[in-house]
C-alpha cells in the first residue's frame, strides 16, 4: 500500500454523539500515516452529522461529512444495486482506501461495490480486505482497526487521544474552576432511555458524598434532567453543575472535555460524555453494563464491566464503586 492515499472513505455504522467520538484515533493514525488529502466520513447517524455541528471542534481539517448517501447506507439489500453509483458524487474515479468499520457481511458486501483501491473491514477477521493479513481480531472497535493498519505500516502504535481544546473553552473551563479547589467529575445519565447502562442514584449520592471530603463533586449532566439535579443538590454536600453558569454556545461537547481536563478523575457510564472525558487527559472510571471491550475507550482509562462480574450496573453498590476507583 502507498504511503500517500489522497481520498479516505471511513464508513462509521454506529449513530450516537460517542460513536463519531470514538472515530477521532482512527482519523489521527491516518492523518499520521497516510498523508491524506481528505478523509471522507459517513455515518449511519440519522442526518446529525456530528462533525458539522456538535463536535465541530474535535474535527481534523480534512475531515468532510458525506451527507448525500442513502439514509442508513449498507442496512438496506437495495443498496446493493446503487453502490457502484455514488462514486459519481466526488470528483474522482475511486477512493484509494475504504475503511469500514462493521462486522455485518450484508454491509460489508455493499460497501465493498464502491469503486476503492483498497478496503479494510474487520468482517469474518478481515477476509475481504485488501491487502489481506491473517490476524487475530481485537474485542474493542477501534483497537482492531488500528492494529490492522499497523499491520500494513510496519509500525506498533498505541491509540492517540491527543486533541487541541481551543482557547475560549479551557479559559472557560479555569474560570469555572479555579486551580485553589479540586475537583471530580460525574456523568450518570444516558442518553438511551431503554437500554439499562445507569448507576442507581442513590449509590451516586453515597459516592458523590465519599469523595466531598476532599474533592468538589462536579456533575457533567444536561439541564433537562431537573429532578435528578434538584435530588444531588439536596443530598450531596457542596455539590457543582458548571453547566449552569455557562453561556448558550459554549455548551458544547468540547467544553466537557475542557474541563473533564481539570478534574482529579471522573467517573462515568457508557454515555456520550465518558467519550468526551476519554481527550481530557484525566484518569476516568467508567463502568459499563456490557459490550465493555468492543465500545470501551482505549486510553488513560479504568473500565469495570459488569458482564464479567455477572451484576447488572443498577445493582452496582457504592462500596463496589469506591472500591474499584481506589484499587485502579
């Protein structure tokens, strides 16, 4: 493979706010590696287009959001006949790399009918990439991909979690907390109402409380969850929500990650937010209800997953938090 690939399609099935996050190490190995022109960026995420928008910050200059593929692209057998097709959106013959992120063959198939010189998809342990290697397939999602690309390169990397925070956020974020207090910081509320991935909140109080001692507990929590801030004000000691005093547009996700960057350590579930503490630099606590090693973030992080202690996350006691945050 060429050490210089000008035009990258990087297909991302996954729809949520923390699965484009969890793309950025991928978009950095390629920045690093391949030399590219453009990175081309599609994602079955429902029109969000997360990079256009929320996550405009954490987006690399090359990187463009395709919006013109069909919606949910791959998930449809139709799709198939129209693949070939959509090179006739750029202003090019083929892209020199696909790189699909998936495990469905159906998908696979489809996106490997785009015009390419070369595609990579970890489907049945990367049989229909090109270049092929014989490897064993990594758990976490990202983690194979990387190791896969290193296979190509010749080189032994470990993921890169290093973003640029601009200015405004991180004076923001010193202003909001000064250095004469520390902090730690909570993220207890998912954005996926019908999946189980919360703590109790009665055990976030009790370890909220623990840690108070010494520390401000500081909840990254939306303004839309009234009650459940109106119960950590009441039962927690001088509990802190920054996103209370913060103007309109500097909620962002990237103001998170500013100040997940002055915090002792966080703890949080698997939510978008853990993605976005996952570039602060901190040390994080996440704890997961499953699919820990597939979605977990690969870097200064202590993930407990409940699927290996056979306990669901809402039973997850404070004791069992605390403990895990200071044996880890």
């Amino acid at each position: 493979m060429e050490k210089k690939l000008e035009n990258i399609l990087y297909i991302n099935t996954g729809g949520g706010i923390g699965d484009a996050l969890m793309c950025l190490p991928i978009f950095h190995y390629i920045n690093e590696n391949f030399s590219s022109k453009n990175i081309f960026y599609y994602s079955a995420d429902l029109e969000n287009f997360w990079f256009e928008e929320k996550l405009k910050e954490y987006k690399p200059n090359n990187l463009i959001t395709i919006k013109n593929f069909p919606s949910q692209f791959g998930f449809n057998k139709n799709h198939s006949k129209i693949s070939k097709k959509l090179i006739k959106n750029f202003d090019f013959n083929y892209f020199d790399l696909i790189i699909d992120n998936q495990t469905r063959l159906k998908n696979t198939f489809i996106y490997r009918k785009i015009p390419h010189k070369y595609f990579i998809s970890p489907s049945l342990n990367f049989l229909f990439s090109n270049p092929l290697f014989f490897t064993k397939k990594k758990k976490n999602l990202i983690v194979r991909l990387l190791f896969y690309l290193d296979k190509i390169t010749g080189k032994k990397t470990t993921p890169n979690y290093q973003i640029d925070i601009p200015e405004l956020f991180l004076n923001k974020a010193k202003e909001l907390m000064p250095n004469d207090q520390r902090y730690i910081g909570f993220s207890i509320t998912a954005g996926h109402p019908t999946r189980v991935k919360e703590i109790s909140i009665q055990e976030i109080i009790k370890v909220a409380n623990y840690y108070s001692r010494d520390f401000i507990p500081t909840f990254f929590i939306e303004d839309k969850y009234i009650e459940i801030k109106k119960l950590l004000k009441k039962e927690i000691n001088n509990s802190f929500f920054p996103e209370e005093n913060l103007e309109k547009e500097l909620k962002k996700p990237i103001m998170v990650t500013a100040m997940g960057r002055l915090t002792e350590f966080n703890i949080s579930i698997d939510n978008g937010i853990s993605h976005m503490l996952s570039y602060s630099n901190s040390k994080n606590y996440i704890f997961f209800n499953k699919s820990a090693d597939k979605f977990g973030p690969s870097n200064n992080s202590a993930i407990y997953d409940c699927e290996k202690t056979k306990k669901s996350i809402d039973e997850l006691t404070s004791d069992e938090i605390i403990n895990f945050i200071n044996n880890n």
